[in-house]
C-alpha cells in the first residue's frame, strides 16, 4: 500500500509540475476535469450524482469554468455574485417545478457541491493567470501538501495534544504548529531561491512567507472538513482514481481550500 501510494505520489507532482508549468489553457482544462470529477465524487456520496440535481451541477461547472475563459480573454468581468445568482435561481427552480421531488437538503447540498468542488478548485487557474502567476501559484502546494508533510514529520516526534479526537485522532496541536511553521519556512526558502527572478524584496519575502502560513491553516481546515463529509455519510474514500490516495477530493481536500485563500492574499498583496 505505502509502495502504491508513494509511486501515486510522485507521478502527481510530475503531472502537476508539467500542467502548471505549461499553464495557459491546458491547466484550464485540467482543473475543469478535476472539478467535474471531484463534483461527481460528492454527489455521489448524496446520493444525487445521476439525476437532475447532478446533471445540473455538472452544467453549473463548466458554465463557471467557460465565465472564467471569456473574462480571461477580456470579453467581461468576472462576476462570481451573478453565478451564485444563477446557481440559486437554477437549484431552487428545479426544486419548484419538480415538487415534491427533490427535497431541501438535496439542493442545499447540491448548491455546496458547486461551490465546493467546482469554484474553490478553479483558483488553482486562476491563481496561475495572476501577475506573477507563474511563481505564486506553487504557494497553493506548499500551503497545502507541504503543510501536511511538515505536519505528519512534526507530529510524529512530538505530538501529544490531540487537536480533533473525534474526527481526526491521529493530527495534533503540535503537528498544526509544525505544519505551519514548516510551511512559512518552505515558502521563504522558494520565495528566496526566485526572489530575482519575481524581482521582489526581502520584505516581500517575508510576506510571501506569511500568505503560505496563513494557507496551511486554513488547509488543515480542508483536510478535516472533507474527512467530517465521510465520517458524516460512512465513507473511506471519496473515488478510486487515483492509486493508494483514494479519489481527487481525497488528494485536493486541503488544495480545494488553500488555494482561493491564496488566490486572493497573492491578488492584493503581490504586485
């Protein structure tokens, strides 16, 4: 399993190196395919991945994914509160017009999914489409990844206090601190190592630190978040797409929250 599950993992960061390297519409296409099969993970899970509420989600995705497209090509501004609008409008409609059909719960879980799965994970493009883009965009995997390795390092040596007993036994107080830490150092050794490059200051270095820490805590609250979803429908993993790891929510849970955090952090203060 540990031989399945490293060989997964390095084939990973290959893929991710190449796509986002390459960037451009070809990571475009990639974080659509990600979001409709993390979209379809979830649904799954609700059991609504087959009928009209999924169906809808699907469309809900690659109608988000296709605004980005226009906006990235200077055809109009992106507008997420009108996509709510119409993510609302939709669910709620289908909710009237096929009464008693689909139950409240289903659109408040099919309206999460969309938001979940579909437009938090589009930030890893959008990320990569900002000035700079090219450099600030791996903050996402150093907040993320890189957390949760400096975490798991950390916590095995001197974990003691248990930070979620219920939902996640094994992750401690000193883990989070050293996943932090951890992940503040990484980003200043990688901010340091391209500081020419980008043309930023030591200054900006430091900042650069902090918009990583200020990502690998909220990535933790990823993690767990979509351990609670399993925990909450007796689920061990979310898809078998991806060898030793489970399905892309499985291995984009702390992806999925870092990197709309790091989208805006690096949009106002990486100029």
């Amino acid at each position: 399993m540990f031989r399945t599950r490293l060989i997964s993992g390095i084939v990973l960061v290959i893929l991710a190196l190449f796509f986002i390297i390459t960037g451009n519409w070809l990571l475009w296409t990639v974080c659509l395919a990600l979001s409709l099969i993390g979209l379809m993970e979830l649904f799954r899970v609700y059991g609504i991945h087959k009928n009209l509420l999924g169906w809808a989600g699907y469309a809900l995705v690659v109608l988000y994914y296709g605004m980005i497209a226009l906006s990235v090509n200077g055809f109009f501004p992106m507008n997420g509160m009108l996509f709510l609008m119409i993510v609302l409008m939709l669910y709620l409609s289908i909710m009237v017009f096929q009464y008693p059909k689909y139950h409240s719960t289903q659109i408040t879980q099919a309206i999460f999914g969309v938001l979940y799965a579909g437009v938090m994970l589009s930030f890893l493009f959008q990320t990569r489409m900002l000035k700079m883009g090219n450099y600030t965009v791996w903050l996402i995997f150093l907040s993320s990844w890189g957390c949760d390795t400096c975490a798991y390092c950390v916590g095995k040596l001197f974990g003691k206090h248990k930070m979620s007993p219920i939902l996640s036994p094994k992750k401690s107080v000193e883990g989070a601190i050293g996943g932090v830490v951890g992940t503040a150092l990484l980003t200043y050794i990688y901010a340091s190592l391209f500081a020419q490059n980008m043309g930023i200051s030591t200054t900006e270095i430091v900042h650069l630190s902090l918009i990583g820490a200020a990502g690998a805590l909220i990535s933790m609250v990823g993690d767990l978040t979509a351990s609670a979803i399993k925990r909450n429908y007796d689920v061990k993993d979310y898809g078998r797409l991806i060898p030793g790891h489970g399905g892309v929510l499985d291995r984009f849970d702390s992806v999925i929250f870092t990197a709309p955090v790091i989208y805006f952090l690096a949009y106002y203060f990486v100029k």
